[in-house]
C-alpha cells in the first residue's frame, strides 16, 4: 500500500506542478455569498483556482480580495480574466471566456491583453493563448480538468451517444422532466462498466484534482466508496438539482457557457462593474495560504479554503498545523471561514494545534460552526461533488 501511494502522490504531483489544472471554478459562490456575508471593509482570501468566484465576490465590493495559489498557471488565468475585462469590450470578452474561443485572439491578445500581465503571466500566454483560437477544441476543453472534460464529450457523444438526451436535459423546464430523462435515457447507458473502470483511476482523479488523501477519505466514509460517491453526485445534479442555471455542469458538457447561464463575472452588467475599478480590488499571489500570510501585513477577515485541507491531512499534517498557525495569526476579530471536504467530516480539524495566548491549544475551540447554515446551504450545491460543508466564525 505505501507503494501505491508513493505512485500516487508522483502522478497527483507531477499533474499539479507542471499543469493549469482548473480552467472553471469548481465551488458554488452562491452559497459562500451567503455563508460568508462579504461587507464593505472584508479583506478576503481565497485560494485561486481558475479565478471565477475571486470575481464573483468582488461584485459585494469587499475592501480587498487576495487570491493565493501555489500553481502560477492558477494566477496567470486570473491576471488574464483581468486584463481582457479592463481592455476588451464586453462582445469579445464573452467570446474568449464565455464561448471559450475568440477569432484572432492572437492579435488581440498581442495589442489590447499583453502589457497589461505580469511578467510570469505573459510568458505563459505567449505560448498559450492558442488555447482560445479553435472553436471545436474551446479553451475549457484545455488544461488538465478540460481534457478529462473533452474525453467526456467523446464519451458521451460518439461512444454511448446520448448527446441529445444531454442537450434534453439542459433545456428541460422541470426537476421532473429531468428526472425522467435521467432515468429513461442516461443513468444505465452512461455508468457503464468502462466509466466505472475509468472514475476508480488514481490517474482520472489526479486530472480532476483529487489527491490521494481525499480519495481515501470518501472511500472510508462513503458506503460503496468513490464510483457510489460521484454516481450519487451526479444523479443529484441532474435529476434533483434545477439545470437552467447550473453553468458549472453545462459548460463541461459544451464547452462553453451561454449568456444565459453563466457565472456572474461574465454578465454584461457585472462586466461593466469589474471594469470601472473592482478589478483593482484583486489581487494575485503565487504562494502557500501559509506563505501568504506570514508575509502579509494587514488582518483577514474572510477565508475560503476550498477543500486543499484534505490535501494536507494525510502525510502533510504538519503544513495544515502551521498554515492554521498563520491563520489565526492573521485573523481579524470575528472572522469567518469556509471550506469543503471530499469526505463526509473533517475530523482532522480536531487534532490540529496553535499556539495562542502563549498557550499551545487545540484550534477546534476556537472555530464556533454554523452547521445549521452549513446543512441547509450544502443540498443546494450545483456542483454538488463534495461531500461536506463547513462555515466557521474564527473567535481567537
């Protein structure tokens, strides 16, 4: 088993360190907007990821939004967001990031997006930018999340072909047509022995940014382990979950968004917002959340962690209890994070120490959970592929 693992964590590294790994958020801001309740003086850290809902949150004005990624790729495609928002108009915006291509997007790129990036940013859209130039191949179809994404299509369209039941199913004007759909023309076709076989892959999970730890948590916790895990999940999406507005699930099927349904950064109204001066409220760092705020000068307010603890709870226990460390060194009075977890519970949380008041402590005290919220909030997901939600105010 230590061998397995060891092959694990070189595959799961050797994807996240040399790849873009997200090309769409993968979190529903919907809740964190209500979880969180960002007001005017919020400084908010959030872990980068493809950048969406570090625009999402801006769009409450908080004071300042610090988006933190170890992978530079993560940061480049929020620099990029930026710099399209303030020096396209909103037509060819949408092309780029709504439709995921954009005719000539090389010029555009070279004359109108080039110099507003920093250094890391523009070396890595030099050779990238082709990423947006083909209209069958369309960006979100690119990076290594993308590419399982495209495999899907495949998949779907050419090997048990139900692409018109998919198509169905996203114009369908009820949970009940849904259902009926799911349940007539997709649930047996696509869990078919080989998607089995494939969603049990360390590989599949690695492309999708599932480590290890994560993976042996859902198969601990849940009964029939991850292909039950992900086989619920997406029963829940698409056939008791409302798909008009569920742009996280549609633009993996398509690969592109519509105006219809979309994130909120890519709303004409947001757009204009974003443009005359919230994008100046975000800012980039490629850095741990431990780096970031050992660093930083000022306090946190708002924090959300997505679900990278689960990352560390295994053989990285020591990095969680430190980047705990940094947070509550970093934290404003009454603070409030959110994070999620693969797993069912995050019992991990219980074990981990900081120092505080000179006094080594256990950190579960200090976090006072709203698992009501949590609870109510959590069903309501539309990406719906993790398994627990969790909102704290932090009282040290």
């Amino acid at each position: 088993m230590a061998i397995f693992d060891w092959v694990s964590r070189r595959v799961f590294n050797a994807v996240h360190r040399n790849n873009l790994v997200y090309n769409t958020c993968w979190e529903d801001p919907r809740l964190d907007r209500i979880a969180l309740e960002f007001a005017p003086d919020d400084n908010v850290l959030v872990i980068t990821s493809a950048g969406c809902n570090a625009l999402d949150y801006v769009l409450t004005e908080p004071n300042h939004v610090y988006a933190v990624d170890m992978n530079p790729r993560q940061n480049a495609l929020l620099d990029l967001k930026k710099a399209a928002i303030n020096n396209l108009d909103f037509d060819d915006f949408f092309k780029l990031f709504g439709e995921g291509h954009l005719t000539g997007v090389r010029e555009i790129y070279r004359e109108r997006m080039r110099d507003s990036l920093a250094p890391w940013s523009q070396t890595y859209w030099d050779a990238k930018i082709k990423w947006f130039s083909n209209n069958r191949r369309t960006f979100y179809f690119r990076g290594t999340s993308g590419t399982f994404a495209r495999m899907l299509k495949v998949y779907t369209d050419k090997m048990i072909n139900v692409r018109g039941h998919l198509d169905d199913l996203m114009s369908a004007q009820s949970i009940e047509e849904q259902q009926e759909i799911y349940e007539k023309h997709l649930r047996e076709k696509f869990w078919s022995g080989l998607m089995k076989f494939t969603m049990n892959r360390d590989t599949t999970l690695s492309m999708l940014g599932v480590p290890k730890a994560q993976r042996r948590q859902i198969e601990t916790q849940y009964e029939g382990g991850i292909v039950k895990f992900v086989q619920d999940c997406m029963e829940s999406v698409f056939a008791k979950l409302p798909m008009k507005d569920n742009y996280f699930w549609r633009v993996y099927m398509n690969g592109s968004y519509s105006r219809e349904c979309c994130p909120e950064y890519l709303r004409e109204d947001n757009f204009e917002r974003l443009r005359n001066g919230l994008t100046d409220r975000i800012s980039t760092h490629t850095d741990s959340v431990q780096g970031f705020l050992d660093k930083h000068d000022g306090s946190i307010s708002k924090f959300i962690l997505l679900d990278h603890m689960d990352w560390l709870s295994d053989h990285f226990f020591p990095m969680l209890e430190s980047e705990w460390q940094a947070i509550v060194d970093r934290a404003a009075p009454n603070s409030r994070i959110i994070w999620r977890s693969g797993g069912l519970r995050t019992d991990f949380i219980d074990q981990v120490q900081v120092r505080h008041n000179g006094e080594l402590q256990k950190v579960s005290p200090m976090l006072k959970l709203n698992k009501e919220l949590a609870d109510e909030l959590h069903p309501k997901d539309r990406v719906h592929t993790y398994g627990s939600f969790y909102i704290a105010e932090l009282s040290a």
